[in-house]
C-alpha cells in the first residue's frame, strides 16, 4: 500500500470520531498520536490531551513528539 493510500484510508477513518474519554471531536492529529502512541490498528481514539493525561506528560511534549514524527516522515502525521 503506497504512502498516499495510506493516508487516504486514515483520512476516511477519522470522520465523526469522539474521544472515547472526554467525548471531544478528533482531529486527524489525535487520531494519529492514539495510533503511534497507543496501537496502530485502533478503531477508537483519545484526544491528544487526555492521551498527555492518561501518560502523564504535558501537552507540549506531545507537539514536541508530534512533529518529530512529522519531520521523520510518519504517515500518520502528513
């Protein structure tokens, strides 16, 4: 599967998705951050701030960690 189907699928997978703990609207970037941090083929997410709760680290490691990800090329974060 080529990088852009990847993508494609994650993109379609994110629509009307809640956090499962705080009931929040995801982002594909929650999305994202749950399926790197968490499992890859999760079919329900936390939002990124209840994932830095749940993990113990503050919001802005996560960004930190969330544009590392993008810089090394995770599709998850494109």
């Amino acid at each position: 599967m080529t990088a852009s189907a990847i993508f494609a699928h994650f993109q379609s997978d994110m629509n009307s998705k809640t956090c499962i703990s705080c009931e929040k609207d995801l982002t594909s970037e929650d999305i994202g951050f749950h399926k790197k941090m968490v499992n890859r083929g999760a079919e329900e997410f936390m939002c990124i701030d209840c994932l830095c709760e749940y993990f113990g680290i503050p919001r802005e490691k996560a960004d930190e960690m969330i544009e590392n990800f993008r810089r090394m090329g995770c599709v998850l974060f494109n």
